[in-house]
C-alpha cells in the first residue's frame, strides 16, 4: 500500500484535514538469539517491512483506533489510556500511550489514529515492536515531547511488558529505533552501547523464509525461559561467584562447572546463552574482516543451540533449516526471533537464490503441508517521520 492511498484511507475514515504519518520498522536478527534478556550481544537489522501510523490532532478528548490490518477499533478517553482493553491490539499502542502518562505528560487533546502494517503477524519479525515505536515517535512528536529516541525504545519495551505481558529484552524496539540502511547493530543490551556495522555481502544477499508456522511470544514459553535463565544465574551463584545475568559468566568459566549443575534445563538454557554471546562478538569480528564462510558457520551453530539446548524451534524451522543447508551456494542458515514459529535468515550467494527459492519452498512445503514465503531483505532505516 503506497503513502498516498494510506492518506486516503485515513481520510475515508476519519475526514479531510491535515494528517501527518510515520514508520517504523521490523527487524531480522543475523545473529545473537536470547541473549538480550541475559544482559548480552545481538546483531540485529532493520527490514524493509514495518508499521506505519497515521495521526491527526483533534479537539475532543478521546483517542480513536483504528487499523487496516485488524477488525477491532476503539474510542479511548485521554484518561484512560492506561488501561488495556481485554486481549485486542490496541494494547501495543494503549500501553504507549501509558508510558507518557507515566512520566507525568499530560494529553491536552485527542487523536485519530490509523495503523498499517506489512511485517507478517507472527513470523518473529518483531511487528509488535514496529507498532509500538511507530506509536512512540507519533505520539512523540505529535505533541511536542521532545523525549529522545532511546527514551521512546525504553518506552516501548515497558509496553510490551506491562500491556502484552512478554518479557521481552531490548534488541527488537532498538533495531526499529535506531535502524539504519544497509547496517546491523552490534548491541550490548546490558549497557545499551552499540555500533552500527555495515553489512557488506560481496556477491551474497539476505534470506528471510517465513514459515508460515506462527509463533505465539504470550504463549508463556517465552517467559518461561526467561525463568530457567534466573534459575541458571542462581545455579552459577552458587557454584562459582554471584552473578546478576548470564553474561557474566563467560564460555571458558561455564565450560569448568557445568558438570555441576543440579538442574539440567538450566545447564542447557545457560550454555545456549553463553555459547551465544560468544558466537555473536566472533562474528561480528568476522563479518568486518569479510570472512563470510565463518560468519556463516556461527549462524548455523547458533540454530543448532538454539534447536538442542534452547528448545525453541520446532518442526517447521527445523525442518526449514535443513532444506536451506541443502543448497550450494548457501553461507549460513537459522531461525531468526523468539522462535516457536515464524522466519529463518539465510546469507545465500546471488547465482542461488532462485535454486533457493524453488527448491526450499518446495521441499518445505512437501514435508509441512505449509507454504512459505521467502523474500530477498532491504536491510533500512529506523523508525521516521514520512510527512
């Protein structure tokens, strides 16, 4: 959908009159799985697939929301915008506007508001995250709060917290805030410092495979490990020294006392993570050099940590793993998100791609009964204002 036939939508819906509109995107992480509610490194990118939000003041005091993608909307007083409505979407962008409140900023008048998105709900692309920046920046500037941009990412991990009830770390609302074009961010999600590093893949591009298998972050697995890492922290408390998260316990210190953890699924949890981190600065040191054949070696031994310890692929991507590991011309190959449903990225050479295509999508279709979509990814800025 172009920005003109959004205006025409909002127009249709709510009048003529001036209307300003915003962007923010999805993300596809290349690698660093998990790690960002333990305190550690992601590598993720900013997609060309996000949410859009259109906004208009307006003299009323109530909030109208409304969405191209969803059959819900709602009409909101500016007082209660702190308060979730049952299990409906416009809790992402409700629990934004709780944020605000929070912070003492007052709404003196209303708005009409008209979300689109194409990021696919559930491929692990982080549309959840996309719509509440794109909440965040609108409401931002809409009312002239002038909070800075990592105020808003903080903002918008709150909401999905308190509003969506998942645990989420940083890295998602980071990589849709702080995009940038033809760069992925090297994020230290314990002290938020990062560096954007430019994705420079001589003859090779980005894969993204959805499997159309939809993963479910509320379901309470997702919550649930982050339960078995505090359990992993306490397990390395006790037998080594007092840690606060995983990351800092490094791989070489994990590796001496891991035979003497009493709980197993926290051992595993923990040796994803740790494994992971680790993974994750070397290839980032790897992709600055251009080594992409070891860049491609992490990405595979992440998803197998990822499948063994971490438990949280599946059939689908598991199954979509494998085909793409099948083609020549393949570097690298993994679940991407929370897991439990949703996408793999893939560093492919040119000449495969359409091998990729056809073969992996047929593969993949004969042993799941599903059929994928699978895109070549324009890795893009963070989150804008369009007009």
């Amino acid at each position: 959908m172009t920005v003109d036939q959004l205006k025409e939508a909002f127009i249709q819906k709510y009048g003529e009159g001036k209307v300003n509109g915003y962007f923010s995107p999805g993300r596809v992480n290349l690698i660093g799985e998990h790690t960002d509610y333990n305190g550690g490194y992601v590598f993720p990118c900013a997609i060309s697939f996000g949410n859009y939000c259109l906004i208009r003041k307006t003299p009323r005091k109530t909030v109208r929301f409304a969405s191209l993608n969803m059959d819900f909307e709602t009409e909101v007083s500016v007082s209660d915008l702190n308060k979730p409505i049952g299990k409906e979407w416009v809790n992402y962008p409700i629990g934004v506007f709780a944020q605000f409140l929070k912070r003492g900023l007052v709404f003196d008048q209303g708005a009409d508001i008209l979300f689109y998105g194409n990021v696919p709900n559930g491929a692990g692309l982080s549309s959840s995250a996309a719509l509440e920046m794109a909440s965040a920046v609108a409401i931002n500037d809409t009312w002239n709060f002038n909070l800075p941009r990592l105020d808003l990412i903080k903002m918008a991990q709150k909401a999905e917290h308190e509003f969506a009830g998942v645990m989420c770390g940083i890295m998602d609302q980071f990589a849709s805030g702080m995009g940038k074009a033809n760069h992925a961010i090297f994020l230290d999600c314990d002290t938020l410092e990062y560096s954007l590093v430019p994705v420079e893949l001589e003859g090779a591009k980005i894969v993204i495979s959805n499997t159309n298998s939809p993963h479910k972050l509320d379901s309470g697995k997702y919550n649930q490990r982050v339960a078995e890492c505090r359990e992993a922290v306490r397990e390395i408390s006790d037998i080594l020294k007092p840690i606060k998260a995983l990351v800092e316990c490094s791989l070489n210190e994990f590796q001496q006392i891991e035979d003497k953890f009493t709980d197993e699924t926290a051992k595993k949890r923990a040796r994803h993570v740790i494994g992971e981190i680790a993974r994750t600065e070397e290839a980032v040191r790897q992709l600055k050099h251009g080594n992409l054949e070891r860049f491609g070696e992490l990405m595979n031994a992440s998803h197998d940590s990822l499948r063994d310890d971490y438990e949280v692929t599946g059939f689908e991507l598991d199954t979509m793993v494998e085909e793409a590991r099948k083609i020549d011309g393949v570097i690298g190959s993994r679940m991407t998100g929370g897991g439990f449903g949703g996408c793999t990225v893939s560093v492919v050479k040119d000449e495969a791609i359409d091998t990729f295509k056809e073969q992996v999508g047929k593969n993949y279709e004969e042993k799941t009964g599903l059929k994928a979509e699978i895109y070549v990814a324009e890795i893009s800025d963070g989150s804008k204002k369009l007009f």
